[in-house]
C-alpha cells in the first residue's frame, strides 16, 4: 500500500505558483536573440523551462508514502521475589516461601525454554535492586539463598519495563509475597501499575506465603519508646514504653531496661512483668532510673522472646539519655509583686540548667509573720536563695540564723534592693548582719506605715559601671564592656549602701557615676553573697536588650554557686529525633554558646560522623546567623552514630560537643511474617482490561502454555517515507541537475557568441 502527495514549501501552493509565474515571465520578457537559429532558440528555451520545473518540483516537495507489515519479537517479563522474607514460612509449618518459589520455577523451566523463538523471555530475581538471570544456563541459575535486605516492587518493576522499551510484552509475571519494605522507593507500586495499564500490558501476579494466621500472628513489640531524654544527675528518670502483645494472652512477659552508662558499663533496671488480658493488646510499662553521673547514656527498653516467636528485633528498642551536671535548685522569697521580680523569675525559669521555687510574703499579712519556710531554708537541695523587697520580720531571727548557716555550708544568696532591704529591712540586728557584705546604720529602719525615707535610697536615674573585670560584671569581651554597659537604661533608683565591709572576699564590682556602690559582693563561711541596691534591671529588657538583661542574671547565679567559669554545653548538637531507618537523611543543628549562654556567632566549626565501625567522615556545615546546619545525606549500616563538633575561635579550641543518633537494627524483612497478597491483587487488577489476573504458583506452567498458544499480535505495520531532496544524497542530485541546466545553458550560450 503506498500514494503520493505534495507538501509545498510553507504549507503554500499559491506562494510556489506565484514563484514559477515570476520565472515565466522573465523567461518571456528576455532578450531576443535574433542570430540564433529556431533548433538553437528552442533548445535554450527547452534548458530554462527545465531549471524552472526543477524549482518548481523541489518546492512542492514530492512525498512518498508506502506501507508493509512485518513480525515483530514479544517479551514476557518474569520477576521473582529473592528478598528475605522468602524465608519465611509458605503456610503455618513447613516450606519457606522460597523453596517453593524455586520449586514452582523449576516446574516451569521446561515450558520456558519451549518458547517460540519470536518470544523473548526476560527473567529477573529482585529485591532492592533488579539481577538478571541468564535462561541460556541450565538449570535457570537461581540465587541459592534469598538475601535481599529490602523489597522494592514498584522501582524494579519500572526498571524491567524500561529496558524493553520499543518492544512488545507479552505480559509480566510476578512472582513474591507483595510485602514492599523499600524505605525510599523511586517509584511507588501504585505508579508503576498505571504505568502498566497504560502501555496496555498484562500482569499476571503469582503470590506466596500466607496472609496471617495464628501461628505467624504471635509476637511481642516494644513500641512508643520516647527516642531522646534530658535530665539533671541523680534526677529520677520514669522511661515509658508500650509492650505490644499478640498471641500470648494472660502470659507473664519479662521486661527490663538496659542502662549504658558513659563508661560502657550496663546497669539492669527489672525486670517487671507485663500480662496482656486480651489478644493484641498494648501494655504500657514504666521503669525508673536515677543516673550518678552526668554524660551521655544509651537506653533500651527490652522485652523476652518467646518460644515460637517469628520475629525478634522488634522486641527491644533503644533511646539516648543526656544527664547534665546538676541542675541548680533556687528558692525565691519576695515581698512586693514588682516589676522585678516578674522579670527575674522569667530568666531563670528560661534556664534549662535552673529551677526555680518562688515564694510570695505579702506584707499586708504582716501579723502572721514570720512565716514558715524553716523547711526550705533547711533543705539541701536548694544552692542558693535570693531575697527580693522583703522585711527581716517576714522571716525573723531564727529562720534568718537557718540562712545564715546554710551560706555558710556553701550556699549563694542575693539580696535585692527594695524599700524594705537591708538596712531598710531591718536585717542590722539579724544573723544576715554578718553575712552581707555591707554595713547598715542602726537608725536605717523604714517603717510600713510612715513615708518613705529619701535618706535610705539614691534618686533615679542610676547608671551602673563595672569597677573592674568580674564575671558578674561581663556583658562583652574586652574593651566592648564598657560600652555595652553604656548602652543599658539606668536604673530607676537604688538603695544607699552606708559602708562596705573591709573583709577578705568583699569587692564593689558595679557603682554609679558619682561612685556610689550598686553591687556588692563577698563571702561568707564557704558561700558567696551578692547584694544589689538596684530593683530595675527590668528596665534593661524592655527596651530591647534582653540578651543583656538575661545573661547579668545567669552570670549572678553562677557565681554565687561557684560556677562562673563552667564550660558545660559551650558546643551543643541537636537532632529532631534520633532514631532513623536505614537509607534516610539526618539533619541537625549545631552551634557554640558563652558559658552563660550566649550564642558565639564569630566561631569556626567543624563536624566529623563517627560510624558504626569507628570510621570519621568530615561533613560540611552552613552558617545560618549563629547557628549551624548540616545533614548525613544518607545513613545506610544499622547501629550507634555520632556527631562530633569542635569549635574555635582565632585558633583557640573552644570546646566540643557530641550528639548521638542510632539507625534501626531490625530486619525489615523479617519483622512481619505475613504476606500481602492484596497488594498483588490490586496490581494485577490495574491490568485486568488487557488479560492481569491473580494465578496461584501451581498454574503457572499452564499460564505459559497459554501465552505460548495465543501469543499477542505479533505482525506491525512500518511505513517508510520518501520525500524529494529529504536526504543528503538527494538534495545532492537536485542541486547537481541545477547546476548541470545552468552550465549547459550557459555554454551553448557562449558557444553560440551570446555572451
């Protein structure tokens, strides 16, 4: 079957005609060459009209068309699952999956081979990745085991169909379980069924293994294990899981807590018994441990196998415990609900390393004074107390005696300025008289009822100074001191210091402009004390420099507890979560803090991942202000990991920080013993319009007998195409009869004295 037809330059028969018309009529309008005889007039003539006509006909484009019909070769497609969980059980005892599988393939071998020649057969053993298997081999060369530690039914299944792309399939038999544990797939199951069903091909899923069953349906999960705990040393910590029992109901289950401490050492916490009173129930179980040492702990929550349990690495789960150093323990007592103490209390109630117990004496209840808090001032988990604008009568003597023995024990205590502190408050005649720092006059008493003493306090406003270098004192680095200090509100007034002590310890390190003492500091026994006249560094934070306003306050409670050069946490790492599957990306943050924490934006960082097997790789992190970001682009070996950032600063190590993750140590494979057969089922039902059916293992011998006998059309139709001057070598012959009209024109021309 062929015709021909024109396609006229720009699709134009009009623009071709009026082309030739224009050659024409030149050719009529031409020079009458009157010396020329009529044969010789005619032959000119005779050339020109050619080399018209030859325009014309590489115009119009003369095409051919012409049809035929050929056999084509057809591909059938076989897939057969060698994952893992082709060991499982076929049914409830006996056979794997796997020895069947080989079974049903050996069976069908001979029918395989006995394809007609025009029937290519593809055959492939996938898990994770597709792994071709030769048919030339006899016997078919079948993996003797099954190891794939993942199955990725979609991405392989689009990975056969594009090598045979252009070529006709038969169809494509699936042979597996349909249990898809690709973390990651390329190409989801869903697509690569359409994709399917769109090219009009048939799938003929072939399952194995049993859906569920009693047997297979017993098991025992640790699950909800919270993957990341922070406490202070010697803290109790309650660890709460979820023991997830299938099969084995009103059966006591051990289960116990493993502690790895810092050193490597384990410490065993239980067991306890759980019992399940219905089938698949969820039993939440709580163990509680108390770490003596700070560091980074690794916890796993486990549960006892049981005897016929199919799958076992679900059965314990682990999580990461960071223990800081102690946290500090701070007891409040105010008198007034000020300003003041609404800030302060924010601070350090922001403090992940503070706790604070805040305590209100309102002075309008005064005849119950003293009130009791004898129990707190005895309790030796407080490290240091602060007392706001409180009146000495609001504790009285032997309660103030309890505080100054605990300060002299080696407690911190902050006085602050109010208009009934120190002298103000009555404190000359108290144990505290000899604690503070300061001196008070006998005759500074401020009465509730009378007017407030002018002579007791200094008029606003108050601009602190630093006297010297002192960690209290320490809002910057170097010369920039000072002029941060500058830069804050002043105060809106403070308490007149009458003297300072001359005493070992005992140093003013912040005064006003005129030289007045603000802060006071001393010692007393093995405690620090620290007296402010201030009550309005609130000031500080609300007009915009609360990084300032916080970090005065956190360095104030460190010294007074004796920590102000600590280095705890100077580099930290942090993770969203720290358990991951395998082939995942981990993100997460890093950064370098001051040791009263404030982020060190100026520092260098650099990561290191420490693998499973002890092997470092460097990993590159990207500034973002004055935090850190970087990502492990993709963690494949199951086991312990960690992050290792070390910080600097003009080439001095600031410190280091760790932060560690874990990938998941269970066999995906293995962790659930039931087939899927609806999802092969729903696969081949996306093909069903084009023959996709569901066929049992023992049909599939009669499923290739049957493609053999009816194999799909086999004959395709090809058309070639022939147009004028479409080729190199055609468009060559054109343009050669072009120029061999013209020269021929053009020699008799000369020849006859023409030109």
């Amino acid at each position: 079957m062929s015709h021909w037809f024109l396609q006229p330059i720009l699709n134009s028969y009009a623009l071709v005609a009026a082309i030739v018309a224009a050659l024409v009529l030149l050719l009529a309008i031409g020079p009458v060459f009157r010396l020329l005889t009529k044969p010789q007039r005619l032959l000119l003539t005779a050339l020109r009209l050619s080399v018209i006509a030859l325009v014309a006909l590489a115009m119009l484009r003369p095409t051919h068309i012409s049809t035929t019909r050929r056999q084509q070769t057809a591909v059938l497609v076989l897939l057969f699952d060698q994952s893992r969980s082709m060991l499982l059980p076929q049914a409830s005892s006996g056979d794997s999956r796997w020895s069947v599988q080989q079974d049903v393939l050996r069976q069908a071998e001979p029918v395989l081979r006995a394809l007609p020649s025009n029937l290519e057969v593809r055959i492939y053993g996938f898990d994770a990745g597709l792994h071709p298997v030769e048919l030339t081999a006899e016997p078919l060369a079948l993996p003797e085991t099954p190891d794939g530690q993942q199955t990725d039914i979609g991405t392989n299944l689009h990975a056969a169909l594009q090598r045979e792309l252009g070529k006709r399939l038969a169809g494509v038999v699936l042979l597996g379980d349909g249990v898809q544990t690709a973390f990651r797939p390329a190409v989801e199951i869903p697509e690569a069924a359409r994709e399917l069903a769109r090219l009009g091909y048939p799938l003929y899923a072939v399952p194995f293994g049993q859906p569920l069953d009693a047997v297979q349906a017993r098991d025992v999960a640790v699950e909800n294990l919270q993957d990341q705990y922070t406490v202070f040393v010697k803290n109790e910590l309650p660890v709460t899981a979820t023991i997830a029992i299938r099969g084995w109901t009103n059966q006591a289950i051990p289960v116990r807590l493993l502690v790895e401490k810092p050193g490597g050492e384990v410490d065993v916490v239980g067991p306890v018994n759980v019992v399940a009173r219905a089938d698949e129930e969820q039993v939440t179980v709580e163990l509680r441990y108390v770490p003596e040492q700070p560091g980074n702990y690794k916890l796993t929550m486990e549960a006892d196998e049981q005897p016929g349990e199919l799958v076992t690495k679900n059965n314990r789960l682990s999580a990461f415990l960071r223990v800081l150093e102690g946290g500090l323990k701070l007891l409040y007592l105010e008198g007034e609900l000020r300003e003041e103490q609404l800030f302060l209390r924010r601070v350090l109630e922001a403090s992940p390393d503070m706790e604070l117990d805040f305590l209100w004496i309102d002075s309008r209840q005064r005849g119950k004074w003293p009130a009791d808090v004898a129990g707190s001032l005895r309790d030796a988990k407080y490290d240091a107390f602060i007392l706001g604008d409180l009146d000495a009568g609001a504790l009285g003597k032997d309660q103030l005696q309890l505080l100054a023995d605990a300060v002299g024990r080696g407690k911190g205590l902050a006085l602050l300025g109010g208009y009934h502190s120190f002298g103000a408050g009555g404190y000359r005649d108290t144990p505290l008289a000899d604690v503070l720092p300061i001196t008070m006059d006998r005759l500074e008493r401020q009465d509730f009822a009378a007017p407030i003493r002018p002579d007791l306090h200094l008029s606003g406003p108050q601009r602190m100074r630093p006297t010297g270098v002192h960690p209290l004192t320490s809002l910057s680095s170097g010369a920039e001191n000072a002029e941060a200090w500058n830069r804050l509100p002043p105060l809106a007034g403070a308490n007149r210091f009458m003297g300072v002590k001359d005493a070992a310890g005992v140093r003013v390190v912040a005064e006003n402009e005129a030289g007045q003492p603000l802060l006071v500091v001393g010692e007393y026994g093995q405690g620090r004390v620290a007296t402010l006249a201030g009550d309005s560094t609130y000031r500080w934070a609300m007009r915009g420099f609360e990084a300032e306003h916080r970090r005065f306050w956190r360095q104030l409670i460190l010294w007074l507890v004796g920590r102000e050069d600590r280095e705890q946490d100077q580099v930290w790492v942090k993770l969203d979560q720290r358990r991951f599957q395998p082939d995942s990306r981990v993100s997460f943050t890093a950064g370098v803090n001051s040791p009263t924490g404030e982020p060190i934006g100026e520092a260098s960082l650099r990561c290191d991942v420490i693998l499973p097997d002890g092997q470092r790789r460097d990993l590159r992190l990207t500034q973002d202000g004055t935090t850190w970001l970087g990502s492990v682009e993709t963690v494949t070996a199951p086991g312990d990991y960690a992050l290792e950032v070390t910080a600097s600063r003009d080439g001095e190590i600031l410190g280091t920080g760790r932060g560690e993750f874990m990938v998941f140590d269970r066999d995906v494979e293995l962790s659930s013993s039931a087939a899927d057969h609806e999802q092969l089922a729903r696969l081949a039902a996306t093909t069903s319009e084009f023959g996709g059916r569901v066929v049992a293992p023992e049909q599939l011998s009669s499923l290739l007998e049957d493609i053999r006998d009816r194999p799909p059309e086999m004959e395709i139709e090809v058309q070639t195409k022939w147009q004028l001057a479409d080729t190199a070598r055609d468009a060559w012959a054109v343009f050669l009869l072009f120029i061999a009209l013209l020269t021929t024109e053009w020699f008799l021309r000369k020849k006859w004295g023409l030109v």
